[in-house]
C-alpha cells in the first residue's frame, strides 16, 4: 500500500470510501492520484469535485440526465452497478420495459427472483425518469441482515445527473459529516432522515 501525507479534501474523501469498504484499494489510489494536482477549492467548486470523487472510486450508480441512446439499455446499466457494489448480493433478471413513451410505461424486473415493478414517465425513449429511479432505488438494495442502503448524492449544478452510494446510515452520516459530501442520509429502512433532503 503506498503512503499518502499532506492529501487535499478530496484525496481524503477517496481514502475514506476505502476505509469504509466502499471502493477498492487500486480505485483510491487512483482517484488520489488523479486529485493530486486540484488545489483546495470553494464550496461549490469542492462540492462538485467530491461527486467526481466517488465516480473515480466506481463507488456509486450513476443515473444520467442527459440523452441516453436508448432507455431500457440506461435502466440496465444501473442495474448492473447496483449487482456490482451489492458485491453479489443481489441479483437482477428479466428486465422488460413496456409501453409507450408518450402514454406512461412499465419497467419490469425481478431482484433475486422477487418482482419488481416501476412506473416510468418520459417523454422519449432517449431519457431516463429520474423521479422514478430515486422512488424505487432501494429496491436494488441487498435488504436482509446487510445494513446498506442507497443514499442520493445531489449535484450543486442544477439537472446534472444523479449518483447514489451504497453505504451503511453511518456511513453516509459520516462521509456528509466529515466532507460536507452532498448526501442525502437514509435509515436502514432505506427511508430519508429527517432534516436530510438537500436542494440541488
């Protein structure tokens, strides 16, 4: 394991999420390399840069909002990041998403055989419903005896994508606690704390 002194906020951030478990050694120190040369920046600039922080780290799912190619390909590869950072906890099959754009559709699915369903509004086949994937994020989550949850990271810039960490409450309380990451903590229930909504 190399050293690392004298880090700025942001390598700090990449080391935590690999204390916590929540990153890979070789993906902190590569976030920690990248951020080696950002200097100590104002709030919103630092803000943004902790977001980028936890992309480096592929500690999060990312859901874009922005021109997907098409929809049900976007759906999937949330999907598949969720499988990743549950580290094989849970298992998504059977994705079909139904219906028309312009009348509401349906995004099926199964989590470790368990159905699940989504009601999708879009207005094209080119875009994701951000709405719809925060409502239903916690169903990717492993659920159990496993304490992690999803907690939505917000975005300073206004209609930039959302990410959401996999991470125990205490985690999350303490990444928002220690870094000022932009967080919003849920219980172990997967429900929001009380006070923790923030505004993009």
């Amino acid at each position: 394991m190399r050293k690392h002194t004298g880090m700025n906020t942001c390598q700090r951030l990449a080391e935590r999420l690999h204390q916590f478990g929540l990153t890979t050694r070789e993906s902190a120190d590569r976030a920690i390399d990248c951020a080696a040369d950002w200097p100590e920046l104002p709030p919103k600039r630092l803000a943004q840069g902790l977001i980028s922080v936890t992309i480096l780290c592929e500690a999060v799912v990312q859901a874009h909002s922005e021109d997907v190619d098409f929809a049900e390909y976007g759906y999937r590869a949330i999907f598949r990041e969720a499988q990743r950072l549950s580290g094989g906890a849970v298992t998504v099959t059977e994705v079909d998403l139904v219906g028309e754009p312009e009348e509401g559709r349906d995004l099926h699915f199964k989590v470790n055989g368990v159905a699940k369903c989504w009601d999708i509004q879009q207005e094209s086949d080119d875009y994701l419903d951000l709405g719809a994937i925060e409502t239903g994020i916690q169903d990717l989550a492993p659920g159990g005896d496993d304490p992690r949850v999803f907690h939505r990271l917000v975005s300073p810039q206004r209609y930039d994508d959302d990410h959401y960490l996999l991470a125990t409450t205490e985690q999350a309380a303490a990444l928002r606690s220690e870094f000022g990451l932009r967080i919003e903590v849920c219980g172990p229930d997967g429900l929001l704390l009380s006070g923790s909504r923030i505004e993009a």
